[in-house]
C-alpha cells in the first residue's frame, strides 16, 4: 500500500458541519459562512462533499446553501454524531493497493488526550467506511492526518515534537514510528524535524501547519523571514534548515508568518501552509492581514497551473485551526459508484 499524496485526483472532500455543540458556538455563523464558501468553491471545480451533519441541523443547511450567493449543488448530507470538526485528524486516509483505492484509519484520541474524542474515533468505523468499496483497514497507533505529509516518491514527513508526546503511544521511539508508518503507508523514506511550532497550537506542531511537498519536487514552509523580531522567527529559521538539509534537491518556497491574536489577548496558530490541494487549485487561508497578499504570491509561484483560491478563515482560527485541519480528500475510484453518483445530483442525503 502507499499513501497518495493529496494533488491525487479527488472525487470528493469530507467535511463535518459546525453546530452548537461544537466548539464552533460563539462564532458560528460565520464559521458557517466559510464552510458555504469552501463547498461552493469545491463544487465549481466539480468536487463533491461529503458533509457529517447531526439530524437535527439538515434543514438549517439546506436553507442556508439556498441562499448562498454561490451555487451549491454537489453535496451528500450523511448523518453523524462527532465531538467537533477537525475531520484532517479523524478521517480515514486512503493508499493505493493492489486491490484499489484501500481506506485505513490509526486511532484518535484527541491530540494526546488533551480533548474528549470519543465519537470522533468512530466516525471512520461507524459512518464512512460504509461508503467505500474497499473495507476500511485500521492500525493500532494514535496519528493523526495533519501530523503527516508525503509525495509521490513515498518521502513523508512529520514531526518529533507531534509523535513524542507520551499521551499518543506512551514512549514509542522516532524508529518505531518510521517503521509503522512504512508498514501502514507504504512510505520509503520518513523525515521527522525537530524544529517549528506556533503559539496556540493544541496538535503539538502537525506538520500541515509548517511543511508541505508540491507535485513538482517543491517545499512551502511557514517562515517568518518577514517577522524578524518575532517568537516564532528563531525556531521557523531552524525549520527551513532543517527542510534543506534533509531534501537539498527540493525547491523552498518561504512562506510569510502573520500575527493574529484573539479578543482574549492570545497569539493564534495562523498559518498559511494549512490549504487544500483539490484537483489543480489551492485554496488557500488567509486572515486578513496586511501578509496575505505576499502568501498568495508565494503560492501561485509554488503551485505553477494551480489557481490559487483565497478563503478567510480568521474565523476557523478563533478555534486554534485553519482550512486544511477541516478537511480531508478522498481520491477517484474511492467511493462506492451510488455514492458517486449522489454527489453528482444537487443536495442529496444518505
């Protein structure tokens, strides 16, 4: 088995809908404001999504998406109960095999115990292995999909501070997880840093927050070349060196870091490195800061015939996360054929 690298050709993005039991509470409309315009941007490049939806609130989706300035119309509401949102973190991951497009799942436990995920360790089990041709294969390891990135070659990379908290797999070495995960991934080669983590961040510094591959032997990292006096710049700087010296024939796209706090006074993880490759366009998060501008342009020269798609997520990062921690890709041939063809008619549910 390999794990496919997200620049894979998709059929669908699996969301999980925001609602007032979530954490998503205090600002929820304009969470679901962003939700609205990540699908609609998704179904206008022909992806359908896969929104987890609690019984109670598909109405109240199906009369905003109505109402939503942009068209809607590739959607499969499938009913769940789940603990919050973070679905990057929960939703299986798919490998190609032998036998085809095979989902497999590690176990969740909320970043280290640090939140009750409970329902969110069964969503895989429980909701979306059902809408898969192959069964759904599990290992008995806690990672999560935002601790790990791979290309096409099998190099993944992740990081020591994420995999060596002792409340994921007790003291579980650098070498075992290498070994796990070229056993559950099909990786060929497994590159772990040691440095770069944000302030706020509760997933103990997942790589999708600091580095991701291009397609063409590429490497985005969140810098903070442009922020010379800040917290971040030191461990950021260590960051880059440590991308080059593990991949020196791999181009480095720098990133600038922006500067968000809450109303509570606390530094947020914003990230630009946290966007979704889906089908030949990017979209990206951005947080209406004075660095957005100088982000897309870094993108678009890093992702050559993508089109780069800004979304605002100041809103998803009130809750300490950004776009690609809400979503997770499912590659073509994945699916079941009726659940591909339910995501071709409109707004269906399961």
């Amino acid at each position: 088995m390999r794990l496919l690298p997200e620049w894979a050709p998709q059929e669908a993005i699996i969301l999980a809908w925001p609602d007032d039991k979530t954490d998503w509470q205090p600002w929820l409309a304009d969470v679901r404001q962003v939700y609205l315009t990540i699908i609609a941007t998704l179904n206008q490049a022909g992806t359908g999504v896969i929104l987890l939806i609690r019984d109670d609130q598909r109405s109240t989706f199906t009369s905003l998406s109505k109402d939503f300035a942009q068209p809607i119309d590739r959607v499969l509401l499938v009913r769940a109960d789940y603990n919050d949102t973070w679905v990057r973190d929960y939703g299986f991951l798919t490998c190609h095999s032998s036998g085809g497009m095979q989902p497999i799942e590690f176990n969740f436990n909320g970043w280290g115990n640090k939140f009750d995920a409970k329902k969110d360790n069964q969503i895989n089990q429980q909701v979306l292995a059902g809408l898969c041709r192959l069964p759904l294969q599990s290992f008995d390891v806690v990672a999560e999909g935002g601790a790990l990135e791979i290309d096409d070659a099998g190099v993944l990379l992740s990081t020591e501070f994420c995999l060596s908290n002792p409340e994921r797999n007790g003291d579980m070495t650098m070498s075992q997880y290498r070994g796990a995960f070229k056993v559950a991934l099909g990786a060929k080669s497994v590159h772990i840093f040691q440095h770069g983590h944000l302030e706020g961040d509760d997933t103990d510094g997942h790589i999708d927050t600091l580095v991701r591959f291009t397609p063409d032997d590429g490497l985005v990292v969140q810098s903070a070349f442009n922020v010379p006096d800040d917290s971040h710049h030191a461990g950021l700087a260590a960051l880059v060196t440590e991308c080059r010296e593990a991949l020196p024939e791999h181009k480095i796209f720098e990133l600038p870091l922006p500067c968000v706090f809450n109303q509570q006074g606390e530094r947020l993880p914003a990230s630009y490195a946290n966007y979704l490759i889906n089908n030949k366009q990017i979209l990206c998060p951005v947080y209406q800061q004075p660095q957005d501008d100088l982000a897309m342009e870094v993108m678009a020269k890093a992702y050559p015939g993508h089109s780069i798609v800004p979304i605002n997520c100041l809103p998803l990062v009130q809750q300490f996360g950004s776009l690609h921690c809400i979503s997770m890709q499912v590659p073509v041939s994945t699916l079941t054929f009726d659940i591909s063809q339910k995501l071709a008619t409109g707004v269906s549910e399961l």
